[in-house]
C-alpha cells in the first residue's frame, strides 16, 4: 500500500489554507507523502487551465520532488440533468476525457469519478441504469489513454455496499476498478471489515477521512424537550473518530489490497483551516496510515 495525500486538502474550499498545485506538491513532500491525488477542478488542475506544456512542467516538478502523481479526481454527477435539449452527459464525458488526457501526460495511473446524487424515488432505476450506462462509457474513455477508471462510494447512486458491488458488476468493464472508501459504510453502520476484505481484489485505491459524531436536538417549547435530529460530523486526525479503521485495514490486507491509501480534509477540520492546523493533521494521519498498512499493529496505537 501506498500512502497518498489528496490536494483538496488545501483547496480552500471550505475556508481553509489554499495552495497552488506546485506548493502542494511541495507540501506532500515535506510531510513524507510519497504520492498524491491532485484534484481535476479549479482552484487546481482544471482542464480549462493547464495547456500540455504546463502539465510537463507539473510532472517535472513531481518527479525532481521525488513525489508520484497517482490519480486525478473529477467531480461528476451523472444524474444531474435540466432542460432535456441540454447534452449534460456529453458534457460530462468530454470533461472526464480531458482528465483522462491530463492524467496520461501526468504519468498518472487512476482518474476518479462518482456516480450520481439521487433525483426521485420514483427514478430510482433510471438513475442507477444512466450512472451503470456513463460509467462504463468513461472506463473505455480512460482506457482509451491508458489509464484506469476508478468509481468512489461517495454520490447517492450504489452507495451502500451490496448496491456499490451490483452497481460494478452492472458496469462490467474491465478498465473499471473500485476505490472502496469507509466513510459512509461507517455512517451507516456496514462491517468494515466484510467489505473491505470483499472489495479488496476489485480496489485500486481508497480515501480516508476521520470524524466525530456530535448530536443535535431541536427544542419543543410546548412539551419543554427537545427532538433529536441526525448528527453533525467533524472531521479529526485519523485515528480519533469513530471509523473503525483497524478493522477495514485487516479487511484491505486479508483480500489483497496493495494500491494507494488516500487521505483527505475534505470538509471543516476540528481545530481549523490553518496552514499549521492542517501541516499537523496531516503529518499525524499519515503517522496512523503508516501503523495501519503493516501487516500486524498494536490496534490502541490508531484510537484516540
């Protein structure tokens, strides 16, 4: 396994420390990442912005860095659809080949997509057959470029884990690969480790990510309590939520799993956005991931 740090860490977009792709690639490698997943949108590496020149200069600087580019990540949503003379999927298509592009001339082995959020109960299997149908078109687009498509567990469409597994196999690409994240798995309370040890043969990278759960409540003055509502998550250092990650790396092990090991601050990060807040959250997570990847660890060296 391969540990990898993601730039939408220092995105900015939800008010933390921004970097420019050189200063991050710079950054990962301070903090001993051997890898990176860059984000394939603005502020980063958005097709719009990066003509091929600018991408060898990129790459170049990767490598005097001694930093691999390992994927790219769209940002797609393939349920998403308005007026029907629109071509939203065209459009979609030709920016997931743009990546697909980039991440060939990058050196980069994995372009990331989603599925889609979900749009009616009513639609429910039209949605999943057009996120099944897009899917597989992109997997032969980024095969087309020599590189492999990887679905994350991440929109509505396939997200729980025997649908995210039907949802593959309905794709039926040989270019497709899962990149299995235990995020929402956690959430919704599914065995990290069954799932893990299960898709392990199929993954080619997975995303971490810890958090916290804090309970809300919404008051009732007429009965002078209060109704509970569904609860707010925080995300913390790897290691000191409530994601069972022990348990999902046994899983990762016991099926095979030797791809690259992802982690992200992907959302407002217990302690803030600041540069120094996210250096040390950052350094101590990879120091968890790195107890987590070997082959027998003392499981208290990972619980906060």
């Amino acid at each position: 396994m391969k540990p990898c740090l993601f730039s939408v860490s220092y995105a900015g977009l939800w008010g933390q420390h921004c970097l420019n792709l050189e200063q991050f690639l710079l950054k990962a490698s301070e903090l001993g990442y051997p890898t990176v997943e860059l984000m394939a949108k603005r502020p980063h590496l958005s097709p719009l912005d990066w003509d091929d020149a600018a991408l060898l200069d990129l790459k170049q600087r990767a490598a005097e860095l001694g930093v691999e580019i390992a994927t790219l990540a769209c940002y797609n949503d393939f349920t998403a659809h308005g007026a029907a003379e629109v071509p939203w999927l065209e459009m979609q298509y030709q920016y997931i080949r743009a990546v697909a592009r980039m991440a060939r001339m990058l050196g980069a082995r994995v372009v990331r997509v989603f599925t889609g959020y979900a749009t009616a109960d009513i639609a429910c299997q039209a949605d999943w057959q057009r996120c099944v149908e897009a899917v597989h078109t992109c997997a032969q687009a980024a095969a087309d470029e020599g590189v492999l498509l990887g679905v994350q567990n991440h929109h509505d469409t396939a997200v729980s884990c025997e649908a995210y597994v039907e949802f593959l196999d309905d794709v039926d690409h040989p270019n497709c690969c899962a990149m299995f994240d235990p995020w929402s798995p956690a959430l919704h309370g599914e065995d990290l480790y069954t799932w893990a040890c299960r898709l392990a043969p199929r993954m080619v990278q997975t995303t971490l990510a810890d958090y916290v759960k804090l309970k809300r409540f919404a008051y009732l003055p007429g009965l002078v309590n209060y109704r509970p509502l569904p609860d707010m998550v925080r995300a913390v250092p790897l290691g000191k939520g409530f994601i069972d990650y022990p348990g999902f790396f046994r899983g990762l092990r016991a099926g095979g799993f030797d791809g690259y090991v992802a982690y992200e601050m992907c959302s407002p990060l217990r302690g803030g956005g600041s540069e120094r807040n996210l250096d040390q959250t950052a350094r101590s997570s990879l120091a968890t991931m790195q107890v987590l990847m070997q082959p027998s660890h003392p499981e208290g060296a990972v619980r906060g």
